[in-house]
C-alpha cells in the first residue's frame, strides 16, 4: 500500500512569490494535515481537512492556506513568500479523525525562500 | 490545550547501552500518546503509540514505552542501542476530536547518537 505522497520534494522560490504543494494521503484515508518543521520552531500543526472541509487550523498567518479535493488528495499553498518561510513541509494523512489513529507522514516538500 | 517536553535535546549512547529518552506531557483531557522518528532527509515513522488499555506499549524496532499518569509521563526506551538507531525522536500528543481534529502537539525533539 502506498505511502503518502508529496509533491515537489524541493523547491527554491524567490521571496514574494506564492507557492503551492501537493499531497496524495494513503488510500482510503480522508484526513490530510500539514505541518511545518523548521530547526527553530520545531514541529508546528498548520491544518487538518477532512472530506473537503477544514476541521482545525494552526497559529500560521492567513498567507497560509490549503484545500482537500474530492479524491482527499489535498495542496497547501503558501503567497507572499517570507525568508522564514524555508522550511520543511510535512503532510500526513489518518484514517479518521479520532485522535488515537495513526496519523502517517510523507517525506516532506523542501522550500527554500532565497 | 496540550503541551509535551522532551528533557534533552541530545542523548549520547554506546552500542549496545541502554537507550531513554524522556518525556513529559500536559493535557486536560485523557491524552494519547506517541513517539516518532525521524532519520536525516526524511518524513516521520511511528514508533509506538499509546491510546487505552495496557500502558506499557511496545513499538517497532525493540522500543517501548510506558504511560505513567501519575507522573504525566511516556519516556522511549530500549535495552541495547543499534548504530541504526541514531536519529531524532519525537513525542507527540493529541486528543479526541473537537479542536484537536488531526492534531499532533510535537515535543522539541532529541537527537540520538549512538558510538561504536
């Protein structure tokens, strides 16, 4: 069974620029979240979507924003790049929202903002 | 709301010496508990997870892991170190539904070295 999917793995984009990433969760899955990793703030929760809503959402400022498409394959989108913006992107993907499932993680979309 | 410590940002291990990796979590409601690695360039693997029932919890690669309610607690351990263990490990904790919907509250890390 395949994992979960993130398209592109690295990018350089210019500041100013927006920026879109893609995620494909595991087959049968219908919660994607993303989260942001960078080396000073750690791991931080961006937003869940479930069925093509948005259940949750994180402290992130509103250039942040992201979609869950029908097939519960969901993008995230970043405008205005900021330098501190790099980061690595994870998303993952749960069966259900219950909190005590497993919540899997893809490898992670590199933005470097220059 | 919920929070998670993890005491030490790096350990430092023989092989084949015992591995412990603390950490400590505040929520106000019956939390769920897990432990994830991450080895360089790459995404997060679950190790274990803890949600009900036994609170000793054993995980892949000869973790586990044991929930102390008492001492707001879930510390990783493992009887003897791998060089393929050295990585970073996460804590986690989350809760059930409403604004925790697919939210995983990440402690700061601890970096794994592991010497021959």
């Amino acid at each position: 069974k395949a994992g979960v999917t993130q398209t592109p793995r690295y990018l350089i984009k210019t500041r100013g620029q927006q920026v879109t990433l893609s995620c494909s969760p595991i087959s049968g899955h219908r919660s994607v979240s993303w989260y942001q990793q960078t080396p000073g703030q750690g791991l931080q929760f961006l937003f869940e979507y479930f069925s093509e809503t948005q259940r949750n959402k994180g402290n992130f400022p509103g250039r942040f924003s992201g979609r869950q498409f029908s097939n519960s394959r969901s993008e995230m989108n970043v405008s205005t790049l900021e330098l501190g913006d790099s980061a690595l992107y994870l998303c993952a993907s749960s069966l259900d929202t219950a909190g005590r499932d497993t919540i899997y993680f893809g490898e992670g979309s590199w933005l470097t903002v220059v | 709301a919920q929070s998670v410590t993890q005491l030490g940002s790096h350990v430092s291990v023989s092989e084949g010496a015992l591995v412990l990796l603390r950490c400590n979590y505040s929520s106000s409601v019956p939390p769920y508990l897990f432990w994830y690695v991450q080895y360089p360039n790459q995404g997060l693997q679950l190790l274990l997870k803890y949600t009900t029932g036994a609170t000793l919890v054993k995980g892949i690669n000869g973790f586990e892991a044991e929930f102390k309610k008492s001492e707001t607690s879930f510390h990783l351990t493992k009887p003897s170190a791998h060089m393929s263990d050295a990585a970073e490990y996460f804590c986690a904790v989350s809760n059930a539904g409403g604004t925790s919907y697919g939210k995983l509250t990440f402690g700061q890390g601890t970096i794994l070295t592991v010497h021959p």
